[in-house]
C-alpha cells in the first residue's frame, strides 16, 4: 500500500488510540482517503468512530501511528492550522450568535474584509437554502435547519477536508433523506473531501464512495457499497449490512473457491469459500434473503433443503417468509408478490433452494449481540 | 368538530356545561391544590422575612416615644408659633413640668431624653436633671421655675426641636443616614464635616463589596472551568475542596485569617525569613480594608464557584472544538465563544456574591479595623450599642433600597431571566 500512497489526502497509518491505557479504543487503524472522495466510518455504538473522527481533527492524540495529511504528518499540528471542517453530532452551532454571525466566524479569524465575509456567509446560506434565516439564532431554528447551518458553517471558509458526525443522527426518516441528497450534492459541487460518520447503514450505503466498517477499534471491511453488500468479507460485516440469513456449520471439504460446508444437524451445504479457515473449523454460511428461491425445480440448483414455513409478512411488493431451514428457524425468504409464485400458509412444508456462489462461507460466528 | 357548540357560538362540552366553565373549574381545582402546598411556605415568609422588613420600615420612620411621654405638652406645644422668637406660653411650661412628673413616676422621661440626645447631645442630662428636680415645683409661675432648673429650657432651640420630633413620624433617622439634618430653625442641611460618615460608609461598601466580587469572579473562574472539564472523579476531589469552607466555622475560618495575616503572623514570619521584608516592615495586612477583603472573597468564592460551575457544566466541550477546527486560537475560541456562554453564570454568582457582601457583618467586625468596617456594622452597633433602632432600620431600608436599585439595573443591562443558579 504504501507506494501508492502519493494520491492519498488522508492515511491513517498504524494507529492506535487508547483513553485509560489499559484497552484500545482504535486498534491499528489502517485507511487511506483519496482527495475528493467521500469515505464513510460505519459501526455500532462505542465501536471507535468519533475517536478516529477526532484524531483527524486534532482533538484527541493518537496513542500511537501517525496521521497524514495531504503528504504531511499532522500529529503536532494544533486542530486550529489543520483547515479541517467540522460537523459535530450535536451541532455546535453557538447559541449566543446569530446564524449569520455564527457562519462568520471562520472568517473573522481569519481575518477576511467585511464584504468578502458579507458575500461568502450569502452564498453558504443559499447553498444550504437558508438565504433568510441569517437574522436567527439557532435556538430559533428546526432540526433540520440547524442542521443545515452547521454543514453550511464547516464549507463556508472553504476547508478542502470535512468531518461529519452523524450529523443526520437527530432528524426524521424525510429530513434525513433529503439531506442526505443535499450533502451528496455539495459533495460533488464542491469537490471536498469528506468523512462521514454514521451508524445507519442504508444512509452509509447512498452517500458513500467507500465504507469503512468499524467493529471494536478495528476495521472490518473498507470497500464501495455494492462490494459490502454483495461480497462481505466476513460474518460481522455480512450480519451488519442488510439483512442476512446465517447458517452454522463447520468445513467439510476445501476446494480453491468452493468449499463444503456440514450443518449442525447434518445437511450439507455448497459454498463460496470466502474467508474460511482449515478443514473442521466453524465457518458462518451468509445468505441473503432475495437470493433464495421458493420450490425450485429439482437438480437446478446446487442446494436444495426442507424448509417449515413458519411466518408470513406481507409487505406490499414482496412477502417476506420466515421458515425453518436445517434447524435454523430465523431464516427469512423475500418472496417477490407476483401471480407466479405459489401462495403458502404456515405450516405448509416447501423446498428453498439457493447457488453456491450467493452462498458464503465466512469466518467463525461472531456474537450477534453485537449488532 | 366532535364539541357542541351553543347559539352564541361559544363551545361546550358533551353535557352542555360551557367549555370555558369547565375548564375554569378544573384549574380552580389545581390552583387550589398548589395554593395549599405552598401555605407553609408563605407563612414562613411572611412572617419571617415579610413581618421584620415592614417593622423595619415602619421604626426607620417611628417617633411615637415622644407624644406617648409628654401627653400634656405634646398638643399644646402644637399651638406655639415656632417662628414667632417668644418662648412658649406658661401653660406649655406648666404642662411640661406635670408631664416630667409623670415620666419621673412611670420612668419613662429618660426614653424622651434619650430620644432627643440622638438629635442633640446634652438632652438626655436636661430631661434626666429635670426628672430628678422637677417634684419641687409645685405652683406657678412654671415658667421660670423650669428655667431656673436648667436654663436650656429658657433656650428657643429646645422647644423648637421638641415641636419638630413630637410627631408620630419623623424623617431624621433617613436625613441621619445620609448625613443631613435638621438645623435649628427646621431646614434639612447637611451635617458638619466630621459627622459625615454614612455617605462614605455606603460607598466603601459598595467598592470594597465590587472588589470582592471581581476577585471572586477572577479566582472562582479557573477553578469552575477545571471543576467542569476534569473527570468526574477528579473533579468531585476539588468540589468538596471548595465545599469544605462550608462545613467548618465562619469564626474559625475568620480567626484562621487574623493567624495568617496579622504582624506577628505566619506570612509576616515567612517574608521577614526569607528577607523580603524588614523586621520593623512588617505588613499591615489585617483589621483593615485588606483583611476585609481577603477573608471574605475567601468566604464568598463558593457563591461564585457554584453557579459558575453549573452554567460550565451544561456547556458541550464540542463549542470550543467548532470554533478551533474553524480556526480560532484556543484564546479566540476560549474568549468568544466559552465566555459569552457562561454569562448567565458571571451574573449570578456575581450578583450572589455582591448582595451577600454587601450586608456581611461578622467578618469585617472581626478583621475590617477601621477601614475595614461595612455599612452592616454601624447597623448592629446602633442596635446594640446606641440603641438607636429607628437610624439603625433607616440605615437598613437605604441598604435594602441600594440592592432592590442595583438588581433592577443589573435587569436592564443583563436581564434577570438570563441568570441561571443551576
Ligand atoms: N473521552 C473519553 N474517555 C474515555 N473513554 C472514551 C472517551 N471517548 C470515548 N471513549 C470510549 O471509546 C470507545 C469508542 O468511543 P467512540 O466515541 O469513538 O465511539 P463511536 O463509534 O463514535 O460510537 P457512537 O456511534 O455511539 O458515537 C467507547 O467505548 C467509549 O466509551
Ligand atoms: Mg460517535
């Protein structure tokens, strides 16, 4: 990795963070942003997100590693000659301001005209649409229009990084959306940098050009979106990005991408071997539930098994069915509502077939309390 | 609309009862509950704290000693024309000689002697002498006898003054407390020179009262801000560090002082030690305004720290964070945008502070010296010393006046409803 790193805006290299000495918050955290790219930090709560978020802005120290950016090791640089813009979780905007003050502020310090300030605090607050709120204090605004002034203030003195903390952590699932789209667009507008931290997937999954998924202080997987979903690398990140059917087994036979894989009560599963260790091992197969098929014929598919019908939720453009496969009875099937397609009662026992290569074989089973 | 509504328009509930109505007669009922858990509350107030300002009014402007002593004297001397330069008639006198007899009796002639003495001294000697004498006289003329027993009787002046305070209520004791009086002939001047004091009293009070509210706000700051950004065990540690002034004696904090402070004390000890000072050099550092000063900022700083804390408290670390990714200095960030969000706090502890000093008492009595002493002790010395409750109350209502003035200005500059205590 490290000759190509010339291209790289922001490397975390080697880096560890820990607040009490005795655990690791960050556990050699290895990632490289490209300039312009929009990198997204997705994880549970308490998994390290804001504390890498405030490394790079200069808050906190690295215990270890070195942080660098734009070609330059920013470990004794003071947060406010790093150029980094901010959006905090919380907002931040200051209370005792007017919004129009409170977007001037970047650029009173640094020391811009009286007009040059007048034009670009204007240009900021259309941006985000909220030309006529400048007179306001932020007590005197929405969620949603808090919101927006605190991603007008980190652009509006034109940093070339920005950090967002889940900023869209307080809004409505409509607020949320639309605003989503609005950073997207100034994200391409503008042509910044930008980390973004949340821990909703599906938002992490719209905004992102790679996702960073955080588990423990450690990085799980950093890939596009599609790659995540599609191709997890290993059971936490299969279990944490869209839903997933898990099945429990150990390696019967390894064979370069396929592999064998026997279940708990003895069915035997063909897999894509993924990330598996040696014959014998405990492996978790990943599944996801649209790519399971209801009563396929027989020897079309690679897998075929019994499954007890159990539960039936119908959801408008698909049913989702949750039955009973190989003594797994959280198995959930997406059954497209379709005239096609065979109706099912509870009860009812069927046949549910999947292919090999949707079906992967993981890394043990992680604790799904997790999640 | 699912509420009926009646002909004029108005809306009801389901029974016909008019929606105000009802409404009216649930919140009566509420009003009511809250009226009666706050009935201790107000007695308590009432008569501890309501009942003692209004007597304190009332005798700051009190006088009836004078017309409930001398009955016989009081109306007729109401008669005598001040102005016209005669003494009053024989039968003010003889009237005055029956009351004196009486006040002899009763023993109550030496309040109206004391009374007067605070208007001018030699008064309580004239009306103890007459008490004493007056038995002898048994038949006119009265005049004469009265004034061949003391001839201050024969003096215009007296006479003038006993007119003047044999009403129910006099304005001396406020004229007193801000250094003015009556002259002679009943004009409000102000008093000779060296019986200013009051004046001078109450702005040292309030500049040295100023002075130790600034140096609480300038020490108590840094330990507020420390106390709100340290982990909570660390800060709890400091918390009762502060706290423990309250919890150990007012007296032996303030006698603590005077051991450290005084010219044979511990710090005078320590700087001639170490030579800074010679052994005839010693620094004068106590039973003055320096020591007032010191012990109370030492008493008050919690009052200040408190509030301060609280506001701190509900300040998120990330608004100094914002504005230092956004390029501010940590000075810039600390000074434009921490400071103005502690503002509610500054006033309140600082307003705490300043009305508690103000009107503090024990401290400067035990430390202030001199220069030293607040308006406060003057007050208990009249109450306790002279005796004269009505300057003592009248001093008390300009002091209650001053702070009422103060917190309304400080209303309009800040506003009240800025001031949070936590
Ligand atoms: N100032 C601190 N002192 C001590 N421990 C801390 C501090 N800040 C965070 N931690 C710990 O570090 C871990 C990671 O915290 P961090 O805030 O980075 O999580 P996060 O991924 O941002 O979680 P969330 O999604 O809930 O915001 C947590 O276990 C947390 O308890
Ligand atoms: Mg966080």
């Amino acid at each position: 990795m490290a000759d190509q790193s010339s291209s790289d805006y922001v490397r975390f290299i080697n880096v560890q963070k820990s607040y009490d000495g005795e655990s690791l918050v960050v556990k050699n955290l290895n990632l490289d942003i490209a300039r312009g790219e929009f990198v997204t930090m997705l994880g549970p709560s308490g998994s390290g997100k804001t504390t890498c978020l405030m490394m790079l802005a200069g808050f906190e120290t690295a215990t270890h590693g070195e942080i660098i950016l734009d070609g330059d090791s920013i470990n004794d640089v003071a947060p406010h000659h790093r150029g980094i813009g901010m959006v905090f979780q919380s907002y931040a905007l200051f209370p005792h301001m007017t919004i129009f003050e409170n977007l001037a502020f970047p650029l009173e310090v640094r020391k811009q005209s009286k007009s040059e300030i007048e034009t670009r605090v204007k240009k900021a607050l259309d941006m985000v649409r909220m030309g006529a709120f400048g007179t306001r204090r932020p007590a005197q605004l929405s969620g949603g229009q808090q919101q927006r002034i605190a991603v007008a203030r980190a652009l509006v003195f034109e940093p070339k990084l920005v950090l967002m903390d889940e900023p869209l952590g307080a809004l409505d699932k409509n607020l949320r959306e639309e605003m989503q789209y609005e950073i997207k667009h100034i994200h391409n507008n503008l042509e910044v940098t930008v980390v973004y931290v949340t821990h909703d997937q599906s938002e992490a999954l719209t905004m992102s050009n790679r996702i960073a998924v955080f588990n423990d202080g450690v990085i799980q997987q950093l890939a596009p979106p599609e790659d995540l979903y599609e191709r997890p690398d290993n059971a936490f990140v299969a279990q944490f990005i869209g839903e997933n059917n898990t099945l429990i087994g150990s390696v019967r036979e390894l064979n370069g991408t396929a592999c064998v894989v026997e279940l708990g009560d003895g069915s035997i599963i063909n897999a894509l071997s993924v990330n598996v260790g040696n014959k014998g091992e405990q492996s978790t197969l990943s599944l996801r539930p649209e790519r399971v098929t209801i009563n396929p014929e027989a020897g079309s598919l690679p897998n075929i098994v019994d499954a007890d019908v159990k539960e039936l939720i119908y959801l408008g453009d698909h049913i989702r069915t949750r039955v009973d496969v190989c003594g797994h009875d959280d198995f959930i099937v997406k059954m497209p509502n379709s005239a096609t397609h065979a109706s099912l009662t509870p009860g009812d026992t069927v046949k549910v077939g999947w292919l090999a290569e949707d079906c992967r074989a993981l890394d043990a089973p992680v604790d799904r309390g997790v999640t | 609309m699912a509420a009926a509504t009646t002909s004029d328009g108005a809306l009801t509930t389901a029974d016909g009862i008019p929606l105000k109505a009802s409404l009216a007669r649930a919140e009566r009922r509420n009003r009511n509950r809250a009226l009666l858990l706050v009935t201790p509350l107000f007695a308590f107030i009432l008569v501890f704290f309501l009942m003692p300002i209004f007597d304190m009014l009332t005798r700051s402007v009190d006088n009836t000693v004078v017309g409930s002593v001398l009955v016989r004297s009081v109306p007729v001397l109401s008669q005598w024309d001040d102005s016209s330069g005669e003494l009053p008639s024989e039968a003010v006198f003889k009237a005055m000689v029956l009351d004196i007899q009486d006040g002899r009796e009763t023993r109550t002639i030496g309040k109206v002697g004391t009374r007067m003495n605070y208007e001018k001294s030699g008064m309580t000697s004239l009306f103890r002498k007459s008490g004493r004498r007056a038995k002898q006289i048994k038949e006119a003329p009265y005049k004469e006898a009265l004034i061949k027993l003391d001839k201050k009787w024969g003096d215009i002046n007296t006479w003038r003054l006993l007119k003047r305070e044999s009403d129910a209520q006099t304005l001396t004791h406020y004229l007193a407390s801000i250094d003015m009086r009556f002259n002679d002939s009943g004009e409000v001047v102000r008093q000779p020179e060296e019986k200013q004091i009051y004046i001078n009293l109450f702005i040292r009070t309030l500049k040295l009262s100023a002075l130790i509210t600034v140096l609480c706000l300038v020490l108590g700051y840094p330990i507020s801000y420390l106390l709100a950004t340290l982990p909570v065990r660390t800060s709890n540690l400091l918390m009762i560090l502060v706290l423990l002034p309250f919890w150990t004696s007012l007296l032996v904090r303030t006698t603590a002082w005077i051991a450290l402070l005084q010219k044979q004390g511990v710090i005078n000890d320590f700087l001639v030690g170490v030579g800074l000072i010679g052994d005839d050099g010693r620094l004068a550092m106590i039973h003055n305004a320096i020591g007032t000063v010191v012990a109370m900022v030492h008493i008050l700083l919690p009052f200040m720290v408190l509030p301060l804390y609280s506001v701190m408290k509900t300040i998120p670390p990330s608004y100094v964070r914002a504005a230092r990714s956004m390029g501010a200095t940590p000075w810039t960030a600390f000074w434009r945008v921490y400071v103005p969000n502690t503002v509610s706090g500054i006033g309140a502890g600082g307003i705490l502070v300043f009305i508690i000093a103000i009107g503090y008492y024990i401290t400067p009595a035990l430390v202030g010296g001199v220069s030293g002493t607040l308006i406060s002790n003057f007050i208990a010395q009249h109450i306790s010393v002279t005796l004269n409750w009505g300057l003592a109350a009248a001093l008390g209502s300009v002091l209650l006046a001053l702070v009422l003035a103060l917190y309304i200005l400080y209303d309009k500059i800040v506003g009240i409803d800025n001031m949070k205590m936590g």
